[in-house]
C-alpha cells in the first residue's frame, strides 16, 4: 500500500514520452486539460477517435460501472479485454457455445478422478488449492499433465510430461481408446452431441431443413432413427429423445431436395478420423507412452466421476482451439459431463447479477428505475426467443451480440490490427501450412460478412487507461507504442502504481488502492462468494476511487462545455447528445456526485438479484455473501445450473438434467462444425496441428505462466515479494539446453527470433523438458534492459478460424467470439551473453 511506486499526486508529462520528466499538477488542472482534449477529439473526429481500457483491475460494482457509464454517455468505444489476454477459450465457445461455466471447487470432493490439464492451480489458485489435496484425501486420483514437471505436478499421484503443443493429440489419443474399446456411453452421445447429426458426404455439410423441402430451416437438423428407419428431425426445444433412438454408424442414402445423397452420422466420421491417433501414432507427436495414454483413457472412462482443471493456457496457443476441443471430446464421451464431480473448467464466472444495466440507464430517474425501463425495451425479443424454443441462456447470448454489433464494444486484437500490429498478426500465413490463402483475405471475408466488427476508422486521439496496462499486456507493445500510442494526442492513465503505460502516459492520475475504496468485487463459480472491497486506511495522497475519477472527468467536460459554448457533439450513429448536461446524466441529476460511492452502492445491493437481498451495511459488515443463484446477468447463465445451499455447485447441470438444449447452432454439444473457414483448414471435427513456427526457425519453445508473486503485474515490482524469487526477470531453461550454450544459473542471456529479442536473467532447472523455455508472465518492461520484455519478440499470429461468424454461437459477444493472441511455443534461441 506504501510502496515506492504508488502514485500520490496528479502528474503531467513536460518531457518525451516515457522520458519519465513530470510535473505535479492539481486535479482541477489536469482533468480540466484533458476535459478539453476530449471536447475536442468530439466535436472534430467524432466519439470513435477514443477509446477507454477498463483492463483487468475493475471491479464488479460502482468502480466498474463508473467507468462504463462514462464510456457509454460520451459514445466511445471501450476494448474488449477478454481475448487480448488470452483467456477467451475459443475451443469452448466452439464446442458448447459459451466459455463461462465452472463447478465450485468442493465438487471436486465428489471426483474420484481430476486431471490437472492446461494449468498450475497450486501456483494460480492459491486459496483453492488446499481442495484438490484434500480431494486427494478423500481418495481421488489426481493426474497432472504438463512438458514441465510445475508445481501442481508435485502434489498429483501421477504426472504425464507431454510434448509442447500437443495436446490434442494426446486427447484424440484418448477419445481413439475410448471408442476403439467401445468405454463410451452411447446414451449420452446420443442425447448430448450432435455426433448422431446425419452430414452430407457431398458437401461436408449437416444435413437441413432447407435439404429436404423447399423453404425449409436451416438450422433444422436430422439424425437417422433406429426404431422408424428413417431420418427424423432433432427437437429443437429439448435434448429428450423420448423413444427415439438416433444411429451413430452407418451409411445412409436419402432423397434431397438435390436429388440422392449419401449421409452418415458425424460419429461415424470421428470414428474414422480417430483411427489415425492410435496411441502409437500418437506418441510420436506428444511423447506419452501408449500403455499410459490406454491406462488414462480406461481410468476417465470408468470413473465414477472424472473432472478437468484446465484454466486459460490453450487460448493462447495458435491451434489451442484444437486442444479445448478435444479435453471436452474425452470427457463427452465418457458422460463425465454435468453431474456431481465431473466435468471440465472453462472461464470461472460468477458475479453479482441485476446491474450491468445500470452503466446506460437515463439519468432522467434512479438507477433502479431506469435499469428496469431497458429491461423492458428488451422484453419483447426476449418473448419471441422463448416462444421459439430459445433457452434463458440463448436468448442472453442473443441480446449481448446485439450489443457488440453496435460498436459499444471493440475487439482489442482487432484493434491492434487495424492501428499497426498487422504484419505480426497476419504473419499466420506465412508459418500455418494449412493456410491457402492469406490472412488479409480471411479478415476481409469475416468484416465484409458482418461476422467481426470492424474497428473505427476515425483517426485515434485519446486513449484512456482505467484498470489495465496495454504497454505490457499487448504482445508487439513496443510496435503498439511505436505505431499507434506515438500518435495520439493525448494518452490518460488512471492506476493506483506508475506502470509502463502510466511511465509513457500524458497525464497521470493516482488511484485509490484496494484497501481505499468501497466496492464488490468481480468474483466466480470456483469459491462461490461476493467480497467486498471496503475502505479501511482514507486514500493515500490525493488518490481517488475510480467513481470519483469518472465523475469528476464527467463534471470537468460539462463544465468546459459550457464555458466554451460548445451544447452538443454527433455520436456515431448521427444522432445528437448533449455535452452541457453530461454530468448531471451521469450522476442521476446529481444523486450521485464524485463522493456517492457508497451512496451508489446502496442502491446496486438493493437490484442485486443473486446475493438473497442482503443490504451494503449487512455485506459491509459481514464481509462476504454466498451467491444463491445466478440470476439473469448473462455471463452466470452459462453455468447452467442451480445453485443450493450447503451443496456444492456443479455447472451444466440444466442440460444434462433437465435436457434444456445447449447453446450451440445444433443445441447440442457441437464436434462437428461446418463453417466455411472450418471446412477450409480442415477442421470440421477436432484435430491435432503441429505449432507453427512462430517467430522464425528456432530450436526452443517458449512457454509463459502464471506468476505466483503477484495478481497480473499488480505486485511485480513489490521489494518484498522480489526478494522471495530472483528479484528480477528470470527465463527457466532446461539442464541440458544451457550445457549446451554455455549458460549457467544466473548467467545474463539474449533471447531472440525474428521478430524481436530481451535480455534476462537464466534459471537453469532441472524439472523442464529440453526443448521448452518459459518465462513467468507479468514482468513490467522496464525491468528489462532497455525496456524490452519478451513481449517484443512474440508474433501471436491470428489463427483464422477465431474469425468465423454468422454461424450462431460463432457470433462476437462481450468476453467471447473475437481473436485472441497465439503467444505459446514462440520460436527462440538463448545465447549467454558476455560479463559486462
């Protein structure tokens, strides 16, 4: 809280960028000056020439909304985070239409069998990692697979050491004993999935509606009915089959609309594809043996209850779509989804619910009242939708991509493309071999489609960062810097620390830190609680709450507004709104003014539908609350389930219980996806794809992780928390990879590739595969030599297929459905570099 790098004090910049030369300025002063930037970037270039980042720090209550409501009010666009970080699991939002659904982690006591596959809980979830060793007490298996012998491995009964990148492989290696052995449950498959859903082996595609009569759906699909003899219409409305017993192999002819076609079953096709994953085969791509892979494949299977701890690791990988895929294919077909101790982990969310509306509710009345008067404007979509046989959750997910599409929201890597970072996004076709085409060219088909949002085109004038740090998280942020933030004419930061954005900032205005405000946290599914942040210590300095910050910038417009005769701007639909009235809209005609935090807390923990209507004073007071449902905020709702008391939580548990059909195109959990893209590359049923050789020809993989030393880059600077690891960036290398370069522990070293190159710090280790090099994440750059992370030297190549849209559930929506960065097994050597 009193670190040397907390902020106190408002700063303007008076050298070069970066240069770290400021002048303390007041508040009034500084907001005034960048009041009138914004005024002016308004009225000349338009609302789209800003852009805020709320990044990771915001929080779930007032201070998030804040910022949002700013954002909404003045009409700029505000980045989508999600997938610039890499947590926007592609594979799932793929393969069960949503990414956010997580069983509380004392479900893990009803497993007798957890794979820790694509994570280091023990590092990453330290509050909830004494459950997995105790689950262990209570006689679970656990399995850690990983290429490093990590943390979590230490407290697993086995650890399966996997080639990097290959971890699709291992899983169709999986799903390929599985099915050769016949230990899948065809019950499950049959009511579930869409592999009993009958594709056409003309066009690769499902068989429709629209193929057997003339003005017939689309989205209307067939599987070939064992007791009829004949194809039969899937049930849109419910996963129940009744009496009906849907084929899974076999060759049928039918009669189109086209004329005579041959069809089969989309198991029948993944039987075929698995063939060629024998574990023999297998293990020449991800170095498991057989035995082992045959002896996991049985243990999944026959489990009472199988569950997979994986986090947000293969959303950064170029084909970790794949490898999501397929984690979800092995336990699908065991059944092991659903019920009490199984299943898989896939964004962890649950939060406080009845309040997002509140950010561009009319100020015209309580925040309350005016939530409630969006609500209805929806209602009527909402009814259509159900009367149509869509779920609560579908019909959440179809009114959050109405508002993606209309620009409230940008897609960050998007953004970067379009601003300059082109050349490495669009590197993929130069190391994807599968690629026939360029990336341009897939990137165009996907704007032109309407399928992605295309960025502003407006010339960018003012960023503003409140809650993230784009000069660290953004891989390429040297080129970011170079290309995009250079030519801003003002860039805002407020944090509570001088990070490496706020280090190249114009204006730097002090937060308040966590123990310095009142607030809800953000919070999820895994340790299903709402905490408060309240204020214990005033804020330091002339630190202030992001609601203050927000409100006062919004009071500092009116005010220069007014002053300068300027009554109005044209927001990006061509409609007028008033800049003279902006504060008074934004507080609720002045009910809640820069001092209203808690005052604005009151009112949200009165809308809260999810918390058991407990007051602020009583959470205040008490601290916490059990979440007892998950409301209608839409993020909870892909948990599908209901929450109990004094029962563990356990995600899923509405389709495969009540049978309310998943979120997908074919409302079942979808393997087989008939997109143009997917059928393009190849990849209409899970596959495995060696990595491209991102960064260049280069003999090691590089690999990031998760720091267990700070939350993000929060505490990376912290003295004390240095002082318990190197006290600096460190790249982890293997034993025999450094003998062979010379490298000892602690020698300085130069990481390089095509792209870019840093110098670090060498920790020679003995629990890494050769091959693999990792570098814990967080790093800020300018604890780098010449402030060059390892950021500089990742490409993170676009893979094409997270472009496809129009497509139902492959539709943007706020945390899902864009690009994301492909960083994992980057190309690099490491060469010692001489003493100084």
């Amino acid at each position: 809280m009193y670190d040397g790098a907390r902020l106190r004090h408002p700063l303007k910049r008076i050298g070069e960028r970066g240069a770290g030369k400021w002048q303390r300025v007041s508040w009034e002063e500084g907001l005034r000056e960048v009041a009138d930037r914004i005024i002016d970037a308004l009225t000349t270039d338009g609302p789209g020439s800003i852009t805020w980042d709320p990044g990771t720090a915001n929080t779930g209550g007032c201070n998030g909304i804040g910022t949002l409501r700013a954002a909404h009010l003045l009409d700029t666009p505000v980045l989508d985070v999600n997938a610039d970080v890499g947590d926007h699991h592609p594979g799932a939002q793929i393969t069960v239409g949503k990414i956010t659904y997580s069983s509380s982690m004392d479900d893990l006591f009803h497993s007798d069998l957890i794979l820790i596959w694509g994570g280091n809980p023990i590092y990453t979830q330290i509050p909830n990692a004494h459950f997995i060793t105790e689950a262990r007490y209570n006689g679970a298996h656990v399995v850690a697979i990983a290429p490093d012998y990590n943390a979590s491995a230490t407290r697993a009964d086995a650890w399966i050491p996997v080639n990097v990148g290959t971890d699709a492989a291992l899983g169709l290696a999986l799903a390929q004993t599985i099915v050769s052995e016949n230990l899948h449950d065809a019950r499950f498959i049959r009511e579930q999935t869409d592999l009993p859903l009958l594709v056409r082996s003309d066009t690769r595609k499902f068989l429709r509606g629209s193929d057997l009569e003339r003005g017939g759906r689309d989205d209307q699909f067939y599987f070939f009915d064992t007791v009829t003899g004949r194809p039969q219409p899937v049930n849109r409305k419910t996963l129940a089959l009744g009496e009906r017993v849907p084929a899974l192999e076999g060759d049928f002819r039918i009669e189109t609309v086209q004329g005579s076609v041959t069809v089969t079953p989309a198991f029948t096709l993944l039987r075929r594809q698995l063939e060629a994953y024998t574990p023999e085969s297998a293990a020449r791509i991800t170095g498991v043996d057989p035995g082992v892979v045959r002896d996991l494949a049985r243990r999944i299977a026959k489990a009472r209850a199988a569950t997979f701890l994986t986090q947000s690791t293969f959303s950064k990988f170029y084909h970790g779509l794949e490898m999501e895929r397929c984690q979800i294919l092995v336990l699908t077909l065991c059944g092991q989804i659903g019920r009490k101790g199984s299943g898989i982990t896939g964004f962890p969310t649950l939060t406080a619910s009845g309040i997002d509306a509140v950010s561009a509710a009319p100020g015209s009345m309580s925040p309350k009242l005016g939530a409630f008067l969006l609500q209805t404007k929806a209602m009527p979509r909402a009814l259509k939708a159900k009367f149509e046989g869509m779920t609560d959750e579908m019909i959440a997910y179809g009114l959050m991509r109405e508002f993606y599409r209309s620009g409230n929201l940008v897609a960050s890597n998007l953004l970067w493309h379009h601003v300059g970072l082109g050349d490495l996004y669009e590197s993929s076709a130069r190391v994807d071999p599968a690629m026939k085409r360029e990336f341009s060219a897939f990137l165009e088909d996907a704007y032109r489609e309407g399928w992605q949002i295309r960025p502003s085109t407006a010339r960018p004038r003012v960023f503003l960062e409140v809650g993230g740090n784009i000069l660290r998280r953004v891989r390429g942020y040297d080129r970011l810097y170079e290309r995009f933030i250079s030519q801003l004419d003002l860039l805002v930061t407020l944090d509570w620390r001088m990070s490496n954005t706020a280090l190249h900032s114009d204006y730097v205005f002090p937060a308040a830190g966590w123990y310095e405000k009142d607030d809800l946290t953000w919070a999820t599914a895994l340790a299903p609680y709402a905490h408060v942040v309240s204020r214990a210590v005033p804020p330091l300095g002339e630190s202030k709450s992001d609601w203050a910050f927000n409100a006062l910038l919004m009071k500092t417009i009116q005010e220069r507004a007014k002053a300068r005769g300027i009554r109005e701007f044209t927001d990006r639909a061509g409609r007028s709104r008033r800049l003279d009235e902006i504060f008074d809209e934004f507080s609720f005609r002045g009910r809640f003014d820069e001092h209203g935090e808690e005052k604005m807390m009151e009112e949200l923990m009165s809308m809260i539908d999810n918390l058991g209507g407990i007051s602020w004073q009583e959470i205040k007071r008490k601290g916490f609350a059990r979440y007892t449902g998950l409301g209608t905020q839409f993020l909870n709702l892909g948990n599908a389930t209901d929450i109990e008391a004094k029962e563990s939580i356990t995600a899923n548990t509405w389709h495969t219980g009540k049978k309310q059909p998943w979120p997908t195109l074919t409302r079942r959990i979808q393997f087989y996806i008939d997109h143009p893209f997917f059928l393009e590359q190849g990849e209409q049923l899970p596959v495995h794809k060696d990595s491209p050789t991102i960064g260049g020809d280069y003999p090691l993989r590089l690999t990031g992780a998760h720091t267990r030393w700070s939350i993000h880059a929060s505490w990376r600077d912290e003295s004390h928390l240095l002082r318990l690891q190197r006290g600096e960036p460190e790249i982890h290398i293997s034993k025999p990879d450094a003998a062979r370069r010379g490298i000892g522990d602690g020698d300085r070293v130069r990481v390089f590739n095509d792209v870019g190159s840093f110098e670090i710090m060498a920790k020679v280790l003995p629990n890494l595969r050769p091959g693999q090099v990792i570098v814990y994440h967080a790093w800020e750059p300018f604890q780098f030599r010449d402030g060059r992370s390892y950021a500089t030297a990742t490409a993170s190549p676009i893979n094409p297929l997270q472009l496809a849209g129009g497509y139902f559930h492959l539709q943007p929506l706020p945390f899902a459905g864009t690009p994301g960065p492909s960083d994992r097994d980057t190309r690099v050597e490491v060469a010692r570099l001489a003493a100084a």
